[in-house]
C-alpha cells in the first residue's frame, strides 16, 4: 500500500526538469536569492527529452550572416506559423534570442564555434538566413547540462523520480501538487505558493514517434482535469526525417548542412512542393510531401525497389570528414540503429511524430489562462507542455529550444515578481492524499484481462492512423469512437507488480491515462478545425479559412465530453497573407 508522509513546504515547485523548468529555477534564484525554490521530475532532469535535442537553438547573433535581424526572424516565425502564432509572443521571442543565448554561454554552455571563435550558425528549415546556433548535433545535451549544473549552484531543491499526480486547484488558485516517489512508494502533497508546470510534450500519443519514453503529456492531462483549457492541441507537428521503421530523429540540421530527400524514383522531389527553399521547407510542408510521394507509389521498400514506405536522405556528396563534424551523433544513430555507414549509403526516413504547438494556454508571463479572459492564481507554465502561442500552426526548427529559455526565463523573472505580494495558501491535504492513495491501490488491486502495453499500443496505433499527417472527418470521428473504447479498457486492465519498490508498471499505467485524455483532446480539436492550416492538413478542407478559423482553439475537458472554445490571434505587425515558399 502507497504509504502517506507529511506535507513539504516551498515558495515555488517546479514539475518538470527540462530547459523551460531548469531555466525559470535559475531565473528565479537569481532575482529572489532566498526564494524556496524547488524542481520535481519524474526522471532524473537530466534525463529530460531536452537533453535529446540536436540540430540547435535560432538568435539573430549575425555572426555568419550579418543582414539578419529580430524582425527577420519574428517574420520568418510567423510565416511558419501558418498565421496563427501570436505576433506580440513571436516578437519577444525573436528579440530575446540573442541575450538568452549569449547567457547561456556564460553559464558555460559550449557552442560549436566559427573559426574566428565566435559562435557558429547554421541554415534550417523556414528561416530566410543562417541563425541557429548549435553544439554539433548534441545542442540539448550542451545546454541542460549546465541548465542543472547551475541548480545546484542556486541551491534550487531537486526531487528526482517523483511523478506528479495532480496539482492542488481549490477555487481557480492553484496551491500546490501532489507526488509519489518512485523509488519506495511515498506520497506527499507540496503546498507551495506557486505551482509551475514545464513537463514537456506528448509524443507518446503516437505509435511512431522522435519523443523520450517519458513524453506523455502528464502536464497537459493534469491540466485539463484541474479545469484549465487546452489551446490549439490540434497541432501536431510530424517530423519529416524519423529514421524507418523505429521513428527516431535524424535533425532537420542534417538538411541544413546539406542532405537531400530522394525518392524511389532517384529525384529531389522537394522541387515539386517548395522549389525556392527545396529540403529547407518549413516541416509540415516537408513531412506532407514526402507522405504524398509514398502514396504516390514513389517510395522505397527495405530491398531498394520503388513503392515502399520511405524515402530517402542521401548525404554521401558532403563527404566524411563534413559529416564527422558537423551531424555525427546522426551518423551514429544511423549505424548503431540500422548499421548504415551515411557517408556511402542513404538512410531511409518518413515522418515522425515530434512536437506540439498547442498546449496549456498562458501569456508573455506565463500565467495559466482560464479561458478567453482571466488567469488562474498561482499557476505558471512554460516550455512545449505551454502554448504561448509563438509556433501556431507550424513551429519552426530550432525555435522550440529558444522558447523554452526565453519563456522559460521571462516566466521565472514573472514568478520572482509574483512572490511578493502571495501568502503560503492555506489546503487540507488529507482528501487529495487519500485519493491518490486509493486511486494507486485500485491499479495494484485492479483485476482486468487486458494489459498495459496492449492498451497503450492499440490506441497509438489508432492515434497514427486516424490523426496522422492527412485527416478527413471520417476518420477522425471513427478514431475518436476507437479511443473512448481504449479509455473503457484501460479501466479493466490488471498489473504484474504490485509492489510500491520502483513500479514502473503502476506509473505506465497512470501515464496510459494521461496519454488517451491528450488523445481525445487532440481529436476533438481537429474535428472541429474544418480547414487545413500549418500541421493540420484536412482532405475534406483543403484550404485555409481566416474567415472562420483565424482563432486559437480552447478545448475543455470534462468525463462526459469536451467542449470547443475559441478565443483570437493577436496580430501586430504581419498581416495574413498566402504561404508560398
Ligand atoms: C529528438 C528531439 C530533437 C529535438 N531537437 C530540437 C532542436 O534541435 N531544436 C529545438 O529548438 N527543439 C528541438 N526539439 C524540441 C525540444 O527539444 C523540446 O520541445 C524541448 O526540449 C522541451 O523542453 P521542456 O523543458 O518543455 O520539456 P522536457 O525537456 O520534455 O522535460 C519535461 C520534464 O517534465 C518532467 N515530467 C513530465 N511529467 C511529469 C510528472 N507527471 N511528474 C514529474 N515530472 C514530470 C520530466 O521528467 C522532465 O523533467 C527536439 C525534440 C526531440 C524529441
């Protein structure tokens, strides 16, 4: 039996030990020394899927191309985002990449560099000019290093292998969470004056997919439960060049340094959908061209013959030495996943899902919206489980990491303010703990026929097929029917451990959960979106409609149903216009 410990006390807990949650701990401990700082993750945050990120992070440094500038790239940004970014988010997006990017270096973050020293910048898809800055194809790995290096140094508390339940949501305030430690079973509510929510993204949802095991969209579930609408979770992004069949990713950077898309019959097919920008095209374009030239019948089947299920990235004309130095970790992935030496042969790619754009709703400050006005007291979020919304429809690469410390910072110098002025609320843990307690004993108890991963595999299966990357009503509407039918099973399942000594069949068990609700989010946003925009590419509604769809979708949840809101884009300086490249 999960056994309950005394409650734990802090100024400001933190779920989530990526780049958004690590950055905002640093933000604060800054502006607030004797702030009571504390970090929650599930992994140990080094373990976060930031530490996986590769091709690099987007700033107007000007060190290779001295005509770029902010506007440039809020522009750029914006284009991407199919128009349904906000513009004033975008904009400070775009002004704040250099500062964070030169702290970043000081808190000692190794840049790949130019010969003259100064920090290296490459080309990647939908920016008009080299901007993204990189550490060869480990940026992530660079940066949340010295993200977690620089916790200790702010004396921010760590508690690693806790998963989160739920946060404490009393009257539209939020007053703290509650957690259960992995290792031996313990439960503890936090009461903390500021709750934050960083814990990421949901790839998982898919069966096909560039994310961490991890990425299970806990933050978002979470969320929804507590009230909190989820914006634009329409907005899937699939990665062009998932490596066939495990899905994992080979950086958008390879292409940036010059790889090509090939297909079956031996043509840069790109030159058909985006003949000014060819493999550099923003990714949604990208991922849709090559899922059109396999249903075409011009892909490659594992034997080289023409009408298989992936095309091609052919590097072999950047030589060796090139690759060795610039892209090696996806030369490695390549031969240790499918013993495939890229310097003399082309790796075999598809698309992957990767990213979402949509997420909990929160402002330039990241406070937590409670719908079309208003925020909740107390909550803070940042980083992809956010949606600020500076990616809209399509976010481009290398912007991700760059929101996730630009918001990450700008959300913790907004909670060091906050503090001032917010007593410790005052909670009964006792129901919340008591709850959690049954909710784990019910799991171990649980004496169903179906197992996790059988559950979990059928609904990702159906979660790819029925809301991939080309959707119709039909199939959306039958994928919604598949997923209600998963959620019934995934109340009759039964587990093989029952202890509480590191269950990591409990915690899949409560992520399965998580996962479908994110699901039934996803879908029935998508529904309702009766246009194609960015990601969301409708057969049924081939065009964009800024008529009726120039809105951010809030989906609220609830057990009986979720209901669709809407609530405006704010548009300062680019006006909608046709997205050609
Ligand atoms: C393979 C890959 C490569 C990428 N490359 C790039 C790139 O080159 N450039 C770019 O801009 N973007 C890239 N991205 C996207 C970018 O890396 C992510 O969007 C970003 O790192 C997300 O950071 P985050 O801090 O929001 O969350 P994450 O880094 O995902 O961290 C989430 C944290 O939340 C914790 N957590 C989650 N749920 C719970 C719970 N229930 N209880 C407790 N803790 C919880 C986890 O343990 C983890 O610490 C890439 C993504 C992938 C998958």
């Amino acid at each position: 039996m999960p056994k309950i410990a005394d409650t734990i006390e802090h100024d400001v807990i933190i779920v989530g030990g990526g780049l958004a949650g690590c950055r905002a701990a640093v933000e604060i401990s800054r502006l607030k020394p004797d702030a009571d700082v504390a970090v929650v993750a599930k992994t140990h945050p080094i373990r976060s899927h930031s530490v996986a990120a590769q091709g690099g992070i987007a700033a107007t440094l000007k060190n290779v191309d001295d005509l770029d500038s902010w506007e440039a790239h809020a522009f750029d940004t914006v284009k991407g985002s199919d128009y349904l970014a906000d513009q004033d988010a975008v904009e400070l997006l775009a002004r704040e990449a250099p500062n964070v990017v030169i702290d970043l270096e000081h808190m000692g973050v190794l840049f790949s560099r130019l010969p003259d020293g100064r920090i290296a910048q490459r080309a990647f898809g939908g920016h008009s000019h080299k901007r993204t800055c990189y550490a060869a194809d480990k940026t992530g790995h660079a940066i949340l290093h010295e993200l977690v290096n620089n916790l200790r140094r702010c004396g921010v508390r760590v508690y690693d292998e806790w998963y989160v339940m739920r946060p404490i949501v009393e009257d539209g305030e939020a007053k703290g969470v509650v957690m259960y430690h992995i290792l031996d079973g313990e439960l503890r509510a936090v009461r903390a004056k500021v709750v934050m929510l960083a814990t990421g993204g949901y790839g998982r949802v898919f069966n096909t997919t560039s994310n961490d095991f991890a990425s299970t969209g806990d933050g978002l579930a979470m969320a929804a439960i507590a009230g909190v609408p989820l914006q634009d979770m329409e907005f899937v992004q699939f990665h062009p060049t998932g490596l066939y069949p495990v899905g994992v990713l080979i950086s958008e950077a390879v292409r940036g340094e010059g790889a090509y898309l090939i297909n079956g019959e031996g043509d840069r097919f790109m030159a058909n959908y985006a003949p000014s920008r060819m493999e550099l095209a923003p990714r949604d374009i990208t991922s849709r061209a090559i899922a059109l030239e396999i249903r075409a019948g011009r892909g490659i089947h594992a034997d080289g013959s023409p009408g298989g299920p992936f095309v091609y990235l052919d590097l072999r004309h950047m030589g060796r030495e090139k690759i060795m130095s610039r892209i090696p970790f996806c030369w490695e992935e390549a031969h240790r996943l499918l013993a495939i030496d890229a310097a003399i042969e082309p790796m075999p790619v598809r698309p992957t899902a990767h990213y979402s754009m949509g997420g909990i709703p929160v402002d330039t400050q990241g406070r937590v919206r409670k719908g079309p006005e208003g925020f909740i007291e107390g909550l803070f979020a940042a980083g992809e489980t956010a949606c600020v919304s500076v990616h809209g429809a399509n976010r481009l690469g290398s912007n991700s990491l760059l929101e996730c410390v630009v918001y990450g910072k700008l959300t913790g110098a907004a909670i060091a303010r906050y503090l001032d002025d917010r007593k410790q609320p005052d909670f009964d843990p006792t129901p919340y703990l008591e709850d959690a307690r049954d909710t784990l004993q019910s799991l171990l108890d649980a004496r169903g026929s179906y197992r996790i991963g059988e559950v979990r595999q059928a609904f990702q299966d159906c979660m790819s097929q029925h809301c991939g990357v080309f959707r119709t009503e039909s199939l959306m509407r039958e994928g919604l029917e598949q997923v209600e039918r998963a959620i019934a099973q995934a109340e009759q399942v039964y587990l093989d451990d029952k202890g509480t000594v590191w269950n990591t069949e409990l915690i899949e068990a409560l992520e399965l959960k998580n996962l479908m609700r994110v699901g039934q989010m996803i879908l029935s946003s998508a529904l309702e979106r009766r246009e194609s925009r960015g990601a969301h590419a409708r057969e049924d509604y081939p065009d964009r409609d800024d008529a009726n769809f120039l809105k951010h979708t809030l989906a609220y949840y609830s057990p009986t149903g979720i209901d669709i809101r809407y609530r405006p884009v704010t548009i300062t300086r680019f006006e909608p216009k046709e997205r050609k490249y």
